[in-house]
C-alpha cells in the first residue's frame, strides 16, 4: 500500500472511532435526560396529589358511600339561633379545642318546617331519621359549644361531640334558681309529678355534666322532657358509657316568631367511630302536654274544656320529720339516674337500685320534679 493510501486509511479509522466515541457520549446524554425526566414526573406526580388531598386521606366521597348514615344532600333544615331581629347570634364555646369549627350556619329552621303535631307520640322522625351532620364534622375531639341567648333571652343550638370525657364525675346540683325564657311555676292534677314545666336540658346533664347553665336550659313541659328527649339522651349515654366512642349530638330548639316558649327541639345524633352504626337519629320533641293549652307566646297555660281529669284525690304521706338542720338543707331523696324516679332513703326500692344508678340528693321535693324526676310511687316522697 502506498503511503498515501495508508494515511487516508487511518485518518478514516480515526474518524470512524471519534464517531463511535460520541454516539456513546450522546446515547448516555440521552438516558440521563430520560432518567431526569421520569423523576420530574414522578416529582410533579406527587405534588398533585398532595395538593388534592394534603393530609393523604381518602376522597371524603369515598367516607359518605361506605356508610348510608351520613347525608350529604343540602339539608331541608338547619340549625341557627333566630333572634328578635332575625339575625343568628353567635355561638359560644366550652371546652372547644383550638381550630375547632362552629356547627354549620345554614337557612333558618322555624315551626314552619315542621310537621303540625298529629294529636299523639312526642316525637316525629325528620329527614327521613338521618341526621345532618356530614363527613367533615366527624372528629374525636371533645368539644360543647352553646349559642348565647338571644335578645328576648332565649337559648339557641347546642352541639356537642358526647364522650367520657365530658361527662359527668359529681354529683348534680340544683338549678332551681334558673328561669328561662316563658317560665312558669304551674301545678295540673292531670300532669305526672303535677308541675307542668320543667327545667328542660338541651344537652342533658348526664351527657354533658352542663347542670345550671343557662344557655342549656329552656321551659319544656314535662311530657317533653320525659317522653320527648329523655329516652334518646339515654339510648346516647348508654352507648358512649358500653363503647367508650364518640357521639356527635346537635339539639335545636325551634321558636315560632317572638314566642318565649319553644314549639320543640330538634334532636341530632351521630356515632363518629362507626359512622352511625351504634347511633344515628334526627327527631324532632314537641313542647306540648296532653290534656293543656299553652300560650307559647307568654307561658301562660290553661287545662283544655274537654280534657278528662284523672280526679284522683290529694295523696296524704307520711313524711320523716325534719329536725331543724334538715329544714334549711332540705330533705334527702335517693335518685334513681335511670328511671328518674326519687325515694326516701327507707324506701324498699332503694335496695333494689343499681349502684351505678344510685344517687343521694338533699333539696327540696319541688326542685327535684323541677328537674324532671318523678315521685316513687311506693314509698310516695
């Protein structure tokens, strides 16, 4: 081969080997590009969903369809505190934690959407016995808020979540000094325990140990207070008591205009660990007694012109005598937190009571009906 010939020769090889070098530097170019650009995806990837869902929680659509309890449709009915000018006074909070929300703010809720009462029962199933409490309000955290009175001195909604932890741990106190707006101390021979009203508990006290406040009480009659709301505060109770769970529970009382005495309350309830399996209802207690009139407006009352008396005559008992210390402290009755009945401490039944159940009370038999108890019927406190 001629020199020439062998230098075109190795300037080709040459070539061709600087041409091989950078198809491998342009290949590995290449896969580190492609290897960036799948982390960038990956990185953009997460970050949109971290944006969608910033706690990396399910879809709350997801929580609403695993459970038939919770409603997530705009409700008929909403809970707010009307006042004398229409307006919704603020709620005010106990025990709330810090970032808690306020219970929805929604339409105005009046007698008006409620069913008329039917002549019989205490109480009527609302939205078809589903609460409106949806899945952003489930939480275990305890909490009572309670709306200020409004300017005739009314209550408004009380919301609550129900657990252990803000339930009782002492004995209850009196609230006889308590008068809410429409009260009226009235005695019907035709009324169980004859005191027409009671001191009614929007959250009862055995759920919420809230004894005397006055943004937690109105008048309620005493078939309210018994028939009406007791055998739900108790259905609640025992299930926080078995399970050791939460319960969200909302009660509103419903006032027709510028009435001082509630038509009723609306009574929400909701089991959070379980999403309303153990406890689930929305009813609403109408504030009336069979057999009286009563001016919703003012309080006043007045048996009705064909109302059937029970024409049983006075019972005479026999009552411990009163040293003069127990005359300023008043008479000891034994509770029965259960039945919400009273007894003398020699009473047979006291025996037989749970000591679950059991509690001493020493006050006046007045006060004590006041709260909603009622006379033993054996031993006739």
């Amino acid at each position: 081969m001629k020199f020439g010939g062998k230098r075109r020769l190795q300037k080709e090889q040459e070539r061709t080997e600087k041409q091989q070098a950078q198809k491998k530097k342009n290949k590995k170019q290449i896969t580190i590009l492609v290897s960036v650009f799948a982390v960038l995806c990956v990185i953009i990837g997460i970050g949109a969903l971290t944006e969608n869902n910033p706690n990396n929680l399910p879809d709350s659509s997801a929580i609403v369809s695993s459970t038939s309890e919770v409603s997530t449709s705009e409700p008929s009915i909403s809970a707010t505190t009307p006042t004398e000018q229409g307006e919704t006074a603020p709620l005010e909070t106990t025990q709330a934690p810090s970032g808690q929300t306020q219970p929805p703010a929604g339409t105005t809720i009046s007698s008006e959407d409620i069913p008329a009462y039917s002549g019989s029962g205490a109480y009527i199933a609302i939205n078809n016995n589903v609460p409106y409490f949806t899945d952003t309000d489930y939480t275990t955290t305890a909490f009572e808020n309670y709306s200020a009175l409004d300017s005739l001195g009314r209550c408004g909604v009380a919301y609550a979540n129900v657990c252990q932890e803000i339930m009782p741990t002492e004995e209850r106190g009196s609230i006889g000094q308590v008068k809410p707006s429409g009260w009226h101390t009235v005695k019907y021979d035709c009324v169980d325990g004859k005191y027409l009203y009671n001191r009614c508990h929007l959250i009862g006290y055995q759920l919420s140990a809230e004894n005397a406040n006055t943004k937690n009480l109105i008048t309620g009659t005493r078939y309210l207070n018994v028939d009406g709301m007791l055998p739900f505060e108790n259905m609640v109770a025992d299930y926080v008591k078995e399970t050791n769970n939460h319960v969200l529970y909302r009660v509103t009382p419903v006032f027709d205009g510028n009435n001082l005495v509630a038509t009723g309350v609306l009574m929400e309830a909701l089991s959070v660990e379980d999403k309303g399996d153990g406890i689930s209802f929305n009813v609403f207690c109408y504030n009336i007694q069979p057999g009286i009139i009563i001016d919703y407006a003012t309080g006043d009352s007045e048996l009705e012109s064909d109302a059937v008396s029970e024409s049983q005559a006075p019972v005479v008992t026999q009552e411990p005598e009163q040293t003069p210390s127990t005359q300023s402290s008043g008479q000891t009755y034994i509770l029965n937190t259960n039945t919400h009945k009273f007894h003398y401490p020699s009473c047979s039944s006291v025996g037989q009571m749970s000591d679950a159940n059991k509690q001493e009370y020493t006050g006046s038999r007045d006060d004590l009906i006041a709260q909603g108890y009622e006379p033993c019927k054996r031993c006739n406190p």
